[in-house]
C-alpha cells in the first residue's frame, strides 16, 4: 500500500507506458484489463507494477510490427 498522498507505482507506470508509447484510450485500457487478468490469475487483491509491466510485454510485439505488415 502507498503513502497517502502517493501515487501507486503500477499506476505511475502504465502513465508512464501511456507517455512513452503513446498509446491511445482504447489501448490504455486494454493494458489495464489484462494487468487485471495477470494479478487475478496471481492470487493478486490489486494490480502490482509487475503486473502492468508484464502485461506491456505483450504490447511489444505489436509495436514491433511495420505498418502494412501482415
């Protein structure tokens, strides 16, 4: 649990995804639910920064992909 007055650290860091990939709503809560769906399936109460974290792995390949690429 965070300080009062402190922000969480997994919500710093999907800001920080958001920031950085630019990323747009739709993607952004996508990234949520599946952090949600990662934590839940890790006995988690609440989304961790790990939890966001890996589920931004399964962004990259998406980025990696070359516009008009099949």
């Amino acid at each position: 649990m965070s300080a009062p007055g402190r922000r969480p650290a997994a919500l710093e860091l999907w800001e920080q995804l958001i920031n950085q990939r630019g990323l747009s709503t739709r993607s952004s809560l996508q990234l949520l639910r599946v952090a949600r769906t990662i934590a839940d399936l890790n006995d988690r109460a609440s989304v961790d920064r790990n939890a966001v974290a890996e589920a931004s792995c399964f962004r990259c390949t998406d980025l990696l992909k070359q516009p008009g690429a099949q």
